[in-house]
C-alpha cells in the first residue's frame, strides 16, 4: 500500500492542482454572463479538491483498517 502511494502521488496531485488551478480564471471571472459560470467554477474546483482527500488519505485509510480487521479475524 505504501509502495503504491508513494507511485501514484505525484499523477494524481499533478493532475487535480492543474485542474483547480486551470479552473481559478473561469472562478474569478467578471464579464457578461460570468455569474453561472463562476459557481460552476467553483463547485468543480470543490468536487476535485474533495475527491483528491478522499483518494489521498480517506481511501488508504479504509482499506488499512479492513485489512488489520481480516487479519485479526483470521487469528
């Protein structure tokens, strides 16, 4: 599990900070019509910003603990 955290840590950060990143131009925007697309803006850059805690950390989290759970049941 380390091993493979430690492997796709750099892609998946990679690929969600140039996501939000990308997206804070449409986010702050100011111009006509801008109004709906700001607050998509800012609910997709929410979206990968959850998703990126809930692959980096909340994902290995649950799997740790299942694991440690099979093994103390196979015991």
């Amino acid at each position: 599990m380390i091993l493979a955290g430690k492997e796709r840590m750099r892609p998946i950060l990679m690929t969600t900070l140039a996501m939000a990143i990308g997206m804070l131009p449409i986010a702050l925007g100011k111009g006509t019509a801008s109004e709906w697309k700001n607050g998509l803006a800012w609910v997709i850059i929410g979206g990968l910003l959850s998703s990126l805690i809930l692959t980096v950390f909340l994902v290995p989290m649950v799997y740790y603990i299942v694991d440690t759970i099979k093994e103390k049941m196979a015991k």
